[in-house]
C-alpha cells in the first residue's frame, strides 16, 4: 500500500498549470503540505489468499513539522497495543505482549498487510523521483481517462537510494492534481503494487484522502483497503511522538 496510501493525507487547494512530469510532481508535493497536525481512526481491511480477510482499527498521529507519526492498534484484541513511532530518521516497532521497540525500516509491513511504515510518513515525490526519459530526454508522460476523469499519466524512476521503488506510474488527475492510481516496480522492472486513491473530502480548505485500496501485484489475490475517519487538525502535544506515550497507550 504504497503511496498510502504515499498515505497523503494533506492536500491545500491551488491553481494548477502542468508543465511537465517535474512540475506535476511539485504540485503533488504542495497539496501534500499539511499546515497543521493530523490524527485520524484508520481501519485497514486485509485480504489475503488462503486467510480469508482481517480487520485492523488504529488511532494515528502525525505532526509534519517534524516529520514525525505514531500509531497504535486497537483491534483485533490479538494485535490491540501494538504501535508504529517514527520520530527523527527512526522507524521504531513497538510489541505490547514483550513491551519491547524494534527499530524497522520503511518498507516494514504494517500488522502484516500491505500497506508499510513508509506510506504514512510525509515525503516529497519532486525529491525522490525524477521523470523517466528517453534516449532523445522525452518523458514519458500522455494524458488519459481514468474512468471518467483526464488524468495525467506519466513514468518517474528514483533519483536518491532510500525508496520502496525504484520506478513508479502515476495517474494524476488534470484539474486537481490529486493522485488516483500509483503502479510500484522493482528494480527488475517487475509490478510489485497498484495503489487506486479512491475518495477524498476537503476539510478547511485541504483534500483529505478517505479511502485508498492497495493490490499486491506479486501475491495475486492479496489487497488491503483503507478508509480514513475522526479527522483532527487540532494542534498535538509533542509528548505523543515518544515511547512512553505509546507504551501509555498500548496499556
């Protein structure tokens, strides 16, 4: 669940003139600048092939200030109390039944479904990706329907070493700059996920993503679904991107 869901939560409403794949991505990055502090309940609904499907309900907070976000499960009963806290260049995993921090990485599954430590963390896209080109430096950009919605559908490939993908396709669409579709590959070039961003309200002036679903490419059959709700855009306390909050919270 990449781009999570790349989760995008913060969008400021802006003219929009495109220009190209670079300035689409600067865009992308300004409707992702959040103001203000963001916490929200996020219930991700998993199926998997063989497992039938689960159910997980968690409470997050994210302050972009500091680049900082801290989650904490409260169902099922077998996960309740587990948590996520990234603060500084951490990533940090936190299990209630051992009281115990594992320092992760991005890419680290969130309660084992698809969506990853990275998609809730605020990143710049114009930063970590850079248009694909061809040998005559064209980029590989068109302009598309997405159901009923023109898009703008262009390749981008990584330009620093800490991403999930190397490459990704993007349909964003025209009028908005929103992000609707996300296409993750690796390195081989292999579709890993596609990201469909699928409902989105405006709150004091922002796009807010609701609802996002992200299919595993690789595992045919396993998707995760993610709806939004309880949005806050008070001010958090700092205390709240620490351990000991999220100890406190997972009692």
């Amino acid at each position: 669940m990449k781009k999570l869901i790349s989760l995008v939560f913060m969008l400021p409403l802006l003219p929009v003139n495109a220009a190209g794949v670079n300035h689409i991505l600067k865009e992308i990055d300004a409707r992702m600048s959040q103001v203000s502090d963001f916490s929200a309940k996020v219930a991700l609904t998993q199926q998997k092939v063989g497992q039938g499907v689960k159910n997980f309900e968690t409470l997050f907070f994210r302050r972009d200030k500091d680049d900082e976000f801290l989650m904490v499960t409260t169902a099922p009963q077998s996960e309740k109390g587990n948590g996520y806290l990234r603060t500084g260049n951490n990533f940090w995993m936190y299990r209630q039944n051992t009281r115990t921090f594992q320092h992760i990485n991005r890419d680290e599954s969130i309660n084992g479904t698809d969506t990853k430590a990275g998609d809730f963390e605020r990143k710049k896209v114009s930063e970590l990706y850079k248009p694909l080109v061809d040998a005559a430096g064209k980029e590989d950009i068109a302009e598309e329907m997405l159901g009923n919605k023109p898009c703008y559908k262009f390749t981008v490939v990584a330009k620093v070493r800490d991403v999930t993908y190397p490459k990704q396709v993007y349909w964003v669409e025209k009028d908005t700059f929103l992000q609707l579709k996300v296409q993750s590959y690796s390195l081989s070039g292999t579709l890993m996920q596609t990201a469909y961003f699928i409902k989105y309200t405006q709150i004091e002036g922002k796009y807010i993503l609701l609802k996002g679903m992200f299919v595993d490419e690789f595992e045919k059959g396993n998707k995760t679904v993610l709806d939004i709700s309880g949005v806050s855009l008070k001010k958090l306390d700092g205390k709240i991107f620490t351990k000991a909050y999220l100890e406190n919270l997972s009692k």
